[in-house]
C-alpha cells in the first residue's frame, strides 16, 4: 500500500510540475507580447488546471489582443464583471460590443458608471450614446469601397504625399528573413507608395516607398510636412547596426524619427528628442500650418492605455514640451492615429463610446489646442472591429481609413471613402430668437446649423433681423442637424431636429436667450450668481432639495458662459463653537463645490471654495443675542462670487 501512495504522492508531483512549467511558459510569452503564442500556451495549461484569478485575466487579455472576442469574453466573465478592475472591466465591455452584444455592454457600462463617484461619467456616456444612435437612426453620408492593393496581412495607415498616398504593409514575408512580429506572427511592417486613381480612389502603381531607409523592423505611420520634403515617421527603437534596443521591462517601444526626402532616400535623420526608450512615441500628424506635431504615446502621467499628445515644432526646428490634449480627447482606453484637417482632429478611440474596437472620432481644435467634444463618425465609417487611421482632403469629400471588420481580405486593410454632397429635396429653416425675460425679440443674434459631423448646413451663419427672425436656405431634407442661438452678454439655446423627407418646405425652430445682466446681483461692486438663499439644515452640510434646485442655476450660468471664473464662499449662523463653524462652513462649501463639479463644471473655473464660519453674519445674531430660527437661518448660507468672465 505504500508503494501505491508514493507512486500517486509522485504522479501528482509530477502533473504539478507539468503544469506550472506549462504556465511559467504562457506568461513568459504573455509578457514578451508573443499572445499568437502564449494563447496556444494557456490552452494546453487550462487542461488540467485551475487557473488563479490574476491567470484568468491573463488568459481572458491574450484573446482580447488577437481579437478572440468569444473566448475572451468567457474568460473575463469567470472573474465576474462586478469585481473586474477598471482595465479588465473596459476590455471586458469592447469584446462585447465587437461580438455586437451591444444592449448588454450598454447595461453593464451604465451601472458600473452610475455607482461610480463621478456622475459626470455617466451624464457623458449617455450623451455620446444619444449622438451616436442619431447619427446611425438617420443614415450615412459616406460610401465605402476596399482597395485591390489589400494583402492577406495587415495594411493600414495611409497619408497623402503629393498626389500619391503612402501606406504601411506586411505583405513583404521575406523582409528580416522571414522573421515576424510576435504580437500578431506576421511580417514586420515596410512603407509602400503608390498613386492614387482620382476617378475611382483606387491604389495603383505600387512600389515600397524609401526602401534603402527601411529599419529591418516596424517601418508605419507616416506625416509629411507641407513643403513635401519633411516627414515624420514611426520605428521600432534601435541602436547601432539596426539591432532592437529594449526598455528594462523588455519591452521594444515605438519612435518618431523625422528626416529629409532626398530622391528615392532619407537623409539628416533624427528621433525626436522627447523620445524614451521607456515608452512609446508613435503615430505623427502635423496640424496644417506645421506649427504642432500630434503623436500616440503612452509616457507616464496620461490619462488612459495610450494618450494624444501635441509638441510645439519651433521656429529654429527645435521643439517644446509634451502637452497631453487632456480628457476631453484622452480616457483610460487608447486614443490613436489622430490626423489634421483643418480645425478638425479626427483619431481613433476604444475609450468614448462607440461600436466595438477602436471607432474613428472627429472634434475641433483650435491654434492654441483648445478642443471640442468628440463625435463618433457612425456605422459607415465605424464598425465592431478596429477602424482608425482616418485621413481626408482639404474639403473632406474623399479619403482613406483603416479597419479589420469582416469583409476585408485579410489583416487590417485600407478602405477609401466619398462623402454624399448632392440634395435635391431641400427646406428653409426659419425661426425667432426672443429674451426669456421680456419676451421682446433679441436683434443680431447669431445663429449657426450644422450636422452631427460638425460640417455646416445651409448657407451658412445667419443674424436675426430686428424682429428677432432669421432664415437659413438650403438645408437638406432627412437630415439631423443640430441649430444654435449665440450673442454676447446673453445665454445660449440649442435645439436639434431630423427635417422632414420631401416635399421641400419650412422647418421652423425658435429660440430664447437669457441676458447675463439677469442671471447676476451686484453686493458693493461684487458680483454674484443670483439664486435664492441656500438653506442648510442646522449643524448638517447635506445638499438639500431646495439647495439643488439653487445649485442647478449655479451650473446653468457656468455653462452658457464658459468664461466664468466663481470662487465660492460659504457660512454658518453664530450657534455653536467658534472653531466648530469654521469647520461645518468649510464642509459646507466642500459639499457645493462637489455638487457643481459632479455636473460637468470643470473645476479649473473655480478659485477657491472656502468657509468662513460665523465671522460675516448678515444681522444682529452673534453669540448669546435671542434670535428666531428665521433670523439664524439667514446667515446659514453660500455666496457664488463671480472673479472674471461674463459679459
């Protein structure tokens, strides 16, 4: 009997051992980035396993990177959505929506946001949902045609170079020697030129582009600088005799290099000074005076996986500092591949709502890189795979972008897109713009149309008359648009609607403005939010029902004049210690500040929040004088103290 249980004592010791050796090897290729690999590798461990929770996730990631959403999806669902950290939770919910599971992934999203601390969160989660249902509910503008230049590997990444279009590849099997890129098994990329059917779209006449300047590894992404003779282009980091020089994690992060085109060859070749080999530095596009270069990076101290970042090119060609495009752009997911046009950023996303993968996105920006809200360019463009590397003419017609949905002939491969222009059935928009207060109607009212895309509608920008009327022609029937009211010293008004199909006729949208003058009191030449007295209930600093509703007229002034700076001040009544109201008045100016900021204020617009206790009262109530509670729940109260901005 001894005998047998050594033999059974030795069995399990030796399928112990099998099966950590088996898992020692997954995570090795796990952590070199090989997941081709490292997934084949966890399958033959989970055959006679129990994988640990952190091994679950492992396992559950692998998938996600090779775009196994099925499988992936079963394996985050073995360590329950609820108890998923952040990053797993969000893999999680992209493996849903790119197996269309979209109702489920919405639910999930939504409950988790809604326990969450920030209500902002959820606020801007269903209103990227609302503006993506919209655009998909009324239809596309674009129509899509696949390229023959697409190989059974990836293709991707196009920018346009004169009148050709550059792009990335990893059709060539026999560069490196046949050697692969482990994440995916395939080819290392090379650059490919080639010239572009202005007819059709069509990628004709393909060659590799500066084949002598290739690195023997990653060559993608490139931009060109407007005198056509300066480009920024992306590698894998190296050192001396083109030999990978890897981070101490091991990990080989991406470059920027920039250099000069000089006949079919590269010359004056530099990376980019605020390169690391601790991080990556991928992805270049030049904004169109050339005076910012935006890039993909995930340095230490962003906001997500992978973040957008913008340099200052100087003068003298040095260049600034990093400045990150901060969240309204970036989230914890990746934010990728961004392109200039313009005023317009367009850049791939996983972290804003979308449809699955990474969806394209297009905002505004400005010279001082200021930027608008992210619009998801709807279900032409995205799909529930990978779309991203958006690129399009000076009038946004045509262009090109990548994407790995189903359809295509392989890998990723680059789609070329037209915009539909033509409208034969069109309306007159028509309306009057009236003040709040008066009813009276508000002349030289600026009022501007537009489509979800940020493209005008119509004929334009239009000011009221002195009936407070205004008449935009041309707008297109079928179409969501999205109108505004906009005049200096008043509040604005938005309204959105779908026009009427045929016959073409009046759609009529009217607006009131609110005056600032109205929204304000003056106290000795301080001005203030006007609101009613917040009434806090005695010795408590909780936000009260009466004291929200007053609160809300704080956040609708701070939101219709984004140059408000506040500093909020609050107090007690004279009960209670001294130092004890100083304290209370402290919370309580905690507790509005936190309620403003909850619904979207950005907190950089307020100063200061500060309490002052019982030292300003506003009558004759100070310690020991007999007062009604009427009397001291006057002096129980928050001042919203406009600093700046306004008028």
């Amino acid at each position: 009997m001894k005998k047998y249980l050594f033999l059974a004592v030795l069995l399990l010791t030796s399928l112990f051992a099998s099966a950590q050796y088996k898992l020692e090897k997954a995570n090795k290729l796990y952590d070199e980035m090989a997941y081709t690999a490292a997934a084949e590798a966890y399958e033959d461990y989970v055959k006679g396993a129990n994988p640990s929770t952190s091994t679950r996730m492992k396992i559950a990631d692998t998938y996600y990177y090779i775009n196994r959403f099925t499988d992936a999806v079963k394996w985050y669902e073995k360590g329950k959505a609820d108890k998923l950290d952040d990053d797993h939770f969000n893999r999680y919910i992209q493996s849903l929506r790119s197996l269309k599971q979209y109702e489920k992934a919405d639910e999930l999203l939504a409950a988790k946001l809604g326990k969450s601390k920030k209500p902002e969160l959820l606020q801007n989660f269903l209103k990227q949902k609302k503006q993506l249902d919209s655009i998909n509910k009324y239809g596309t503008v674009y129509t899509i045609d696949t390229l023959n230049i697409n190989s059974r590997k990836s293709d991707f990444g196009t920018a346009f170079y004169g009148d050709k279009v550059v792009y990335s590849s990893a059709k060539d099997t026999a560069h490196l020697g046949g050697r692969v890129y482990k994440w995916n098994e395939q080819p290392f990329l090379d650059l490919y030129v080639a010239d572009r059917d202005t007819a059709t779209g069509a990628l004709i006449n393909e060659q590799k582009f500066m084949p002598k300047s290739h690195t023997r590894y990653h060559n993608a992404s490139v931009a060109f600088a407007s005198d056509g003779q300066t480009i920024y282009y992306s590698t894998n980091t190296v050192k001396k005799r083109d030999k990978l020089n890897n981070a101490s994690n091991g990990t080989n992060n991406l470059r920027i290099s920039r250099a000069t085109i000089s006949g079919d060859e590269l010359i004056n070749e530099m990376v980019l000074p605020f390169c690391n080999i601790k991080y990556s530095v991928a992805h270049p596009a030049l904004t169109e005076d050339g005076k910012w270069l935006i890039f993909t990076s995930d340095m230490q101290g962003g906001l997500g996986e992978t973040d957008l970042y913008a340099v200052a090119i100087n003068d003298d060609g040095t260049y600034g500092k990093p400045v990150n495009l901060g969240e309204q752009v970036n989230t914890p997911g990746k934010e990728m591949f961004p392109f200039v046009s313009g005023n317009r950023l367009y850049f791939a996303s996983n972290g804003h709502y979308g449809l699955g993968g990474l969806d394209i996105f297009m905002c505004t920006i400005s010279d001082d890189l200021n930027v608008g809200e992210p619009v998801n360019l709807g279900s032409s463009i995205n799909s529930n795979a990978d779309d991203f590397a958006y690129i399009t003419d000076a009038t946004g017609r045509y262009g090109y972008f990548s994407s790995n949905r189903e359809g295509g002939m392989g890998d990723d491969d680059i789609y070329y897109f037209t915009r539909k222009e033509e409208h034969s059935c069109l309306h007159t928009l028509t309306g009057i713009i009236t003040d709040a207060t008066s009813k009276k109607p508000i002349e030289g009212v600026t009022i501007k149309v537009g489509d979800v895309y940020g493209n005008v509608v119509g004929t334009g920008d239009v000011i009221t008359d002195t009936e407070g009327r205004y008449i935009v022609e041309e707008v297109p029937c079928n179409l969501f648009i999205m109108a505004g009211a906009f005049k200096k010293g008043y509040s604005t008004d938005t309204d959105d609607v779908t026009t009427p199909g045929a016959p073409s006729g009046e759609v009529k949208i009217d607006f009131q403005l609110v005056k600032y003058d109205n929204l304000i009191t003056k106290e000795n030449n301080v001005a203030k939010i006007k609101i009613d007295p917040i009434y806090f209930d005695f010795d408590k600093y909780d936000i009260t029902p009466q004291g929200a509703q007053e609160l809300d007229k704080v956040v609708y002034v701070m939101q219709q004049f984004l140059d408000i700076i506040i500093k909020i001040e609050s107090h007690t009544d004279s009960r209670g210690s001294d130092d004890y109201n100083m304290v209370l008045s402290q919370n309580r100016a905690d507790a509005t500040y936190n309620y403003i900021i909850a619904k979207g204020v950005n907190a950089g617009r307020i100063e200061s929040v500060k309490g002052y206790g019982e030292s300003q009262l506003l009558n004759q109530c100070s310690n020991d004088v007999p007062c009604t509670d009427e009397e001291h729940q006057l002096n129980r109260r928050s001042d919203f103290i406009i600093v700046s901005g306004g008028e």
